[in-house]
C-alpha cells in the first residue's frame, strides 16, 4: 500500500508519455498524499491528456467528496467485485500515475524504516490507476480523482519485504502488496484495450527495476520544507 510518492515535473510528464505541450499550467504538490491533488495521465480520443484530481477515487454514489474510508489505493484482484472500483474498472477508465519515486515502510528491524524506490534505469515510474469524475449534486461542482492498484507481493523478493508482518497470518500468506508499473510500450494498451487484455497487465515488476533504498523522512519546516512547485 503506497501512501506518499513523488511526481516529476508537469514537462517531464508531457515529454515522456507523449502528451504534448499545449496543456495549460497545472498546479500540485511535488511530493503527494492521501486526498492531495496529483496528476495522471487517460486517453482523451485518440491521445492522450494529462489530468490533476484528487488521490482518492470518489465512487459514484457518493454522497459527499469527504469520503469516511480510504481509497488512495485499490487491490488489483477486487477491482470487478468492489463497489467503489467496479463501474471505472468496466468502463475502462485506466489511467497512468507518474511518479518518480514512491515510498514503503520497512518493518525488519522491529520499527518503521521508510525506503524510497526508484527505477534502475533513472526513468519516472508509470503506475497503474483508475480515475473517476463525480459531480456534486448540490454545488454542479465537478471533481476528477484517481485511485493506485496494487497486487499481492507474498512471493516477490523485494517487496514483501515492505509493511509490517500480520504475527496471525502464516509467511506465504501475509497479503503484501506492491504498486503496479506499466511499461512505456504498455501505456497504450493499459489506457485503452478492453478489460481482457488490460488485465494481462496487473503483474508485479521484476526485482532489478528496482534501486531501493532506506531514507531519513525530511522534516516539516525550515530547509527541509517540501514545497508547492510550478510545474511548467
């Protein structure tokens, strides 16, 4: 389950998934959160256009965008059953969440160590998501929001290795999870192929395209203070 993750710059988006510059300026916070505003990129037509909504999918049947449960993140295996994932998941709305980095919490020592991931190759990860547009019934105001899936990572050598062990639950057994990358020459298929072959792509990444690493969580304030940028 990822919960803080790093974007690149709205150019380096639009330059490396082949959007196009004639976007307007977008606005967001470099490094995202749980119901913070981020990017993502969906098939508009015959292209591709980037969109900033909230990290959190609001379903349709929603009744307010302060939602009292958590849906940053989707399990990939309960997208066609949950009610909140099952209307975007059929309709096709698949999008690609850009990240640069993204950060899971390590248990092994017996307290929270936070490891950062990258790519190896030093290219920006493009994750699997789904997005939603829900509209509010008494202001008309329109809101765009994306969840991030994520797949069992029982059997991956890295990943498994993140988020604390459930003490209840026997080691092959334990439910961990990963986000789910999608290659560049997958983009097209993941943002527009039907719900078959889309679902070809819910894999977990192999263990070298990782370079993960512990890190010191920067503190709020002062220097370390991570700040709203322009991204244009």
């Amino acid at each position: 389950m990822c919960n803080r993750y790093v974007t690149p710059s709205q150019a380096e988006i639009e330059r490396f998934w082949h959007i196009g510059n004639r976007n307007q300026p977008r606005w967001w916070e470099a490094t995202v959160h749980p119901r913070a505003a981020g990017p993502f990129v969906r098939a508009h037509n015959t292209e591709r256009e980037l969109v900033v909504g909230q990290w959190a999918l609001i379903p349709h049947f929603a009744k307010s965008a302060k939602l009292t449960y958590q849906t940053n993140n989707a399990r990939s295996e309960e997208l066609a059953s949950k009610a909140s994932y099952r209307e975007p998941w059929q309709r096709g709305q698949r999008c690609i969440i850009p990240a640069m980095s993204f950060d899971e919490p390590c248990w092994e020592t017996g307290r929270n160590v936070w490891w950062q991931f990258q790519r190896s190759d030093g290219t920006p990860w493009g994750l699997a998501g789904l997005w939603n547009t829900w509209t509010d019934s008494a202001t008309g105001e329109v809101l765009e929001s994306y969840t991030m899936l994520t797949i069992n990572a029982d059997e991956h050598p890295l990943m498994r290795r993140m988020h604390k062990r459930d003490p209840k639950k026997p080691a092959t057994a334990q439910d961990k999870r990963s986000v789910i990358p999608i290659e560049v020459r997958d983009v097209d298929c993941w943002l527009t192929s039907s719900v078959e072959e889309a679902s070809n792509l819910l894999r977990l990444a192999p263990e070298d395209i990782f370079d993960a690493k512990p890190f010191e969580v920067p503190s709020l304030g002062g220097a370390n203070a991570i700040t709203q940028q322009a991204l244009w």
